[in-house]
C-alpha cells in the first residue's frame, strides 16, 4: 500500500497519458443550461434487489445543478435530459444518482413532500408534468439506471428553501430539530423513521426506479443539546452516542426492508473515513457493510487523491482510505464502491501538493483513481463521480475536465 501511494500515480499516469494519445476526442459537451398514517411495515419475503449492470459506473447528479436547469415545460426538461444521457454514455457510465428529495422536497409528484422549489421557483408548485417520470422513461431507453437520491433528514440550510405549508417541517413541527438555523427531522422519532420510509415505499411503487440511494447526512450535531429531551425521555441504558447510533441503524434497516419488499436495491454513500462515521454523524457502517438487512452497498466518498498528504500525513489519502475500507468484514450480497471527487480537478484536494504537474492537474486523476482502486479491491471496482458538472460543465477547469473524461471513457 505504501508503496501504491509513492509509486501508483506516477506508473498509472503514464499508463492513462499514453491511452490519450490514441484515443479520439469525445464529442464537445452543451452547457446545461403528507398522508395521514405512516407506512405499514413491508412483508418478510420479497424480490431480489434491482440488478446491478455490470461495472457499476455512475455519476452524481445533485441540487446544484438542478439550480441551473430550466424546468419551464416537459419538452425543454426532456430536451436537457437527452444531453445529460449523451454525456453520460460518452465517459461509458450507466447510473445516475440523481438528487430526488434534497430538502425535504421532491422532483416528483408525492403524497409526502411538496415539489421542490427547484421546479418552478416556488416550493409546493406544480411544474405542470412529472420530471422523475420523464428522465426514468429516457434514461431506460438508453440502458441508463437510475437511483433515487435522498437526504433523509435535511429540510432546510441557511433558511433555503422557503417552506410551503406542505412541509412537513410545518405540517408536524414536533417532528423538526434544529442547528444554527438549519432544520432537520428529529432522527430519534419513530414516527419520523416511518414517514421516510413511507415516502421510499411510494417513490419505489409509483416509479421503475432502479435503487435509493442516501448520503452522508444523518446527525447533524454532537452537541447534547440537540436531543437532550428525546434522549432523557427515551430512558434507555445505552449512551447517549450509542442510542444515537441505535436511531440512525433502525432508520437504515427500515428503508432497507422497504426497498427490498419493492425488488429496489438500497445504498448508502459515508464520509470517507470510517471512524468520522461512527464518532460524527452516528452512522455505523461497519455494521452496515458486515450485516445482512441494512444497505444493499455502501460507497464511502473518498474524495482525497492518491497522492494527499496533510503536513505529511498521508493517512485520508485515497489508497489508505480504500484499503481501510477493503479490509472490514462484509456480508453476502453486500457492494463496497467508491466515490471519487471530480469537483476536485483543477482544484486539488487541500493537501500539501498542489499546483501544475500534480495529480488533479494531471487531466488523468480520475481515471489513475479507478485503476488504483482496481488493484486495490478487485476488478471492475464499482465507481461514483462526485458530480456531473464538475465534468460536463465545468467553467473554472474546462480543458482539464475534457482530458478528465477522455482519460475516463478510457479505463471504463
């Protein structure tokens, strides 16, 4: 491992550099311009997990850029959609993750949250057609799948978006907690684990989606305060982190058995590093990857390069991190994958290297990445891309990113 890490990216750089140079350039990229009872719990038996296509290949595609999307009528949505496909399909992904419910809203129709304002600037708004419905029927038909993102808990940051009175946050506020202005659901209400799941059990039957997928947001807080009621009232004997731990894994198992019973799979996307999990956000991933009934993967986010160093700590970088994670028991029929930060080309990753001629000025980071990972847990390592405009429409780094994803359509 150690030496992957001095050694890795100069060896792998060439290796992409020389496919480069025989290699067409891809085509240019377009700029993109509350029921009234919870869920009842699903039955025991239930179809296998969506299956996943083979090298699972996939890219982010979050709220920032939804920002910046027209969603004025069904045509000119589906008309953006067809060139998110193209792109995906000129690197050789065929996921998309794409952010369906990031503030306790949806880009779909529901019975559990309002449409987001994202659709029409408005929050509750009807755009007037279903956007979820639109990209599933195009992605399909281009042999594209695509899992539902979702923030399980978060409702609002930095007061964004304004809250329609179909929030939840407002329709049940003893459900809400709050941080430094920002608003989440209680994660120690069972009636709030059961209203997540209530929603994942719609989105699943409503939709052909092909997973759900959630990400690293679960507490938001280490500080007492934050539920120094619930926890007082819960009168357990655990502590007050394990308890905690206790209320997010009761919140992974049900969404787990909910997209289960539909033949969804079901994953989780962690920090990075494995200890920041469990101490921080109270997210026992161990646990997760080596039992069966909590996620169908995880994919911790390892958006350090290979070569990252901190004042001469190398321990967050890439390689380390992916070993560590490489080396936790896991149980049959459980996926390890990765994420791997695009947003960082061009910018680095913070540590002491940095500049021309380091790895994300390389216009071959990501593609270094995937080869290292290959050699690091198996063949054909499930991949994610942290996120589609860093790639596609990146303003800052445009000819860097172009090399990016022509290094990518290389090793994929």
């Amino acid at each position: 491992m150690a030496g992957l890490r001095r050694l890795g990216w100069a060896v792998l750089g060439l290796g992409v550099l020389a496919l480069l140079l025989v290699l067409p350039a891809l085509p240019p990229v377009r700029p993109a311009a509350t029921p009234e009872t919870a869920a009842t719990a699903p039955p025991s038996a239930s179809p296998s997990p969506t299956a996943v296509p083979a090298g699972y290949r996939a890219v982010w595609i979050s709220y920032l850029e939804w920002q910046q999307w027209d969603f004025s009528s069904a045509q000119v949505f589906s008309d953006q959609v067809s060139l998110l496909l193209d792109n995906l399909q000129s690197i050789g992904a065929n996921v998309l993750l794409a952010h369906l419910r990031p503030f306790g809203d949806a880009l779909y129709p529901s019975n559990y949250y309002p449409f987001s304002d994202l659709c029409t600037g408005t929050q509750g708004q009807d755009p007037g057609y279903d956007p979820l419905a639109l990209l599933l029927e195009a992605a399909h038909a281009r042999g594209i799948q695509v899992e539902g993102w979702i923030n399980p808990y978060r409702i609002q940051a930095g007061g964004s978006p304004v809250l329609c009175q179909a929030s939840p946050a407002l329709v049940h506020p003893d459900w809400v907690r709050e941080v430094n202005g920002d608003l989440y659901l209680n994660p120690a209400d069972p009636a709030v684990r059961d209203y997540i799941a209530g929603a994942v059990a719609e989105l699943c039957q409503n939709y052909p989606i092909d997973g759900i997928h959630f990400d690293d947001y679960f507490y938001p807080t280490t500080d007492p305060a934050f539920d120094a009621a619930d926890y007082a009232a819960a009168g357990t004997d655990l502590s007050r982190e394990d308890w905690r731990r206790e209320n997010v894994n009761a919140l992974i198992r049900l969404c787990h058995q909910t997209a289960a019973a539909a033949g969804v799979r079901f994953g989780v996307a962690p920090q990075g590093d494995p200890d920041s999990n469990y101490a921080g956000q109270y997210s026992d991933v161990a646990l997760w990857l080596s039992q069966p009934g909590y996620v169908d993967y995880l994919m911790p986010q390892l958006y350090w390069g290979l070569d990252y160093t901190l004042s001469g700590d190398s321990s967050h970088s890439l390689a380390s991190l992916a070993g560590r994670w490489a080396a936790l028991d896991r149980a049959e029929g459980v996926s390890l994958y990765f994420g791997l930060g695009a947003y960082r080309i061009g910018e680095g990753d913070g540590g002491d290297l940095s500049g021309p001629g380091t790895e994300w000025q390389s216009g071959a980071a990501l593609a270094g990445q995937v080869t290292a990972l290959a050699q690091i847990a198996g063949p054909d390592p499930g991949i994610a891309l942290y996120r589609y405009d860093s790639l596609f429409a990146n303003r800052l780094w445009p000819t860097l990113a172009a090399q990016e994803r022509t290094a990518l359509a290389a090793v994929w």
